[in-house]
C-alpha cells in the first residue's frame, strides 16, 4: 500500500486477528483497522465511498458508514464488515492489516515517474511512507510488482539512508 487511508471497522470484534488466505501459500491477518491505498476512495463508482460495498482482494466484504476528511482528503474511513453478504463484488481493493496490537511493515517508497531518455535530466522522486506485506523480506533479490503502482527493488543504500527498508520503483 503506497498511499495508505486507514479504515476502521467498527464491528469488528475488540482485540481480535483473524487470518485470510490470500493464497495457497500466505495467510494475511485482518484485524480490526487495515489500510488500503488513497487512490481507492473517491466519488468514482468504481471506488469506495460512502454507503457503497466492496470486497477486500481474497478476504470479506465492507461497507464505508463514515469518513473522517480534512481539507486535504480522507483521513479515515470507519466501515462495517460485512458477516452475511456472500456476493461477489466486481471491485475488490487491495489492502494490508496486522496482527492486534501491532501495526503493519512501515517502509518508504521511492516513486520515479521517468525513464531513462538519455537527456540525462534528473528528475526528484515523490518519495512517500506507506506499508508491505512481510512476505517480501523473504527474497529481497526479486523485483516486486505493486498492482496499479508498477515494479519496486529493494534498495541497501537508501533503506540504511532513509533508517527503514526502501523501496525504488523501477517501471510503472
């Protein structure tokens, strides 16, 4: 998750961590506040907004009851889950959460919004904090694709800069 807006599930069970198979070999906790990435809220039909439903990718439906906004945008959004709905939602979002108690792998984001031309004109990154699924540390060598965000390495030399694990995108 890149650009993260917390959602708050407001009837999700106090103090509790469910485990969601995202797939055949990773289960995700889920627990009562997870993150999913700005860009998946707005007015947009197909975002989530108030009152509307949507599935989280490999996990249970919400619906947004409520939304704490500033004169920026969102800030949070308080949901319900959704214990008795079984259909399948066209619009699945992506999202990261942790176990109770503790909060999700915090790591920054290089976002380079170029490529190499041979002009040589340096341009600065938008450089932002968002989260990861743990997962990733386990072969940091890969390079790792960010649905909608593009292709991310790890990156040594900035993560020991920027003191928490880095990550560079290298194509969008």
């Amino acid at each position: 998750i890149i650009d993260p807006l917390q959602v708050i599930l407001t009837n999700w069970p106090q103090r509790t961590t469910e485990f969601v198979c995202k797939t055949d070999l990773t289960h995700a906790p889920l627990g009562q506040i997870l993150y999913i990435d700005k860009s998946d809220f707005g007015l947009d039909i197909n975002k989530l907004n108030k009152s509307r439903t949507c599935r989280l990718r490999h996990g249970p439906i919400i619906t947004c009851v409520d939304v704490d906004l500033d004169e920026k945008g969102p800030l949070a959004l308080h949901a319900v889950y959704d214990y008795h709905n079984s259909d399948r939602q066209q619009r699945c979002l992506n999202w990261i959460s942790s176990v109770w108690g503790q909060e999700p792998i915090k790591v920054c984001y290089y976002l380079y919004n170029w490529f190499y031309t041979g002009n040589n004109v340096i341009m600065e990154p938008r450089i932002t904090i968002g989260y990861i699924e743990p997962i990733v540390f386990q072969s940091l060598d890969k390079v790792f694709q960010l649905e909608r965000n593009g292709y991310f390495i790890y990156d040594h030399i900035l993560s020991q800069r920027e003191k928490m694990p880095t990550f560079v995108r290298i194509s969008k």
